[in-house]
C-alpha cells in the first residue's frame, strides 16, 4: 500500500480539492521498526515508526501553521466499532484543517516541508488521507 498520493490523486486535488477550507483526515498505520535508508543517520538510531513519523510531524505542524492551517484532533485507535477490522487497524488518526487547497498544495511544495518528508517515509506501513469538507451541512 502506498503512503504517497498517485499523480492522479494529486491532480484531483488540484482540479477538485476545496476552493474554501477542508480537514485532511490522516488514518496512520505505524512500521514496528522505522525503515531508514542507509545513507540516513537515523538508520542507526533503531527507531520505531511511531518515533519516525513524530519527527515528520515536528517539521509538518510547523508548515501547516505557516499557510494557515492547524491541527483539529488527533488520537489513537481503540478498536473498529462499525466494519471490518483487518484493513482498519490503524494506530492513529490525525485531523488537520487548511484554509484550502492552495495552502495546502503550497506546504506540499515548501523547501523544509519535503526535507522532513523523508521521516514519513520511514514511520509509515500505509496511510489513508482522506479529504473533507470542514463542517457538516445541512
């Protein structure tokens, strides 16, 4: 399972994505050992993915700030009330307003954003970021 979006997945952010605020919905899945290349330093720090991905998260909170985003709630998963267990054992889930797609395609491009991206790369088995609307409608 990827843990980056496919280019046709990125396009429908930029066609589709909301003009006027959205929460990225991130449902995480942790590696039990992070998995470092072994150019990285971090390969010889025996990380786990949950340590792995909170250094991606120092360095991504801090980008969302900067384009105005913020976080919304976060948490861990205590078990699947509704559905099947197997492909929903996540570890956490992670909500993140942004003020819309501009800001969020324009931390995804940020210089320090991508240098910390690596992090993530390392502390996740899989991923599902699901995009929302902020606020339920009637």
């Amino acid at each position: 399972m990827s843990i980056l979006p496919r280019a046709d997945q990125f396009q429908t952010m930029m066609e589709k994505g909301p003009a006027d605020g959205m929460v990225m919905v991130n449902l995480l899945k942790f590696r039990a050992k992070a998995n470092y290349g072994a150019d990285k330093p971090e390969a010889k720090e025996n990380l786990t993915g949950r340590q792995a991905y909170r250094r991606y998260g120092a360095v991504a909170m801090k980008q969302v700030a900067a384009v105005g985003g913020r976080p919304v709630w976060g948490g861990a998963q205590n078990f699947v009330m509704i559905g099947d267990n197997a492909p929903n054992d996540w570890d956490e889930v992670v909500c993140v307003y942004y003020p819309s797609k501009d800001a969020f395609l324009t931390m995804t491009q940020n210089p320090d954003y991508q240098a910390g991206h690596y992090h993530r790369e390392a502390g996740l088995e899989r991923t599902v970021i699901l995009c929302c609307q902020p606020e339920m409608k009637p």
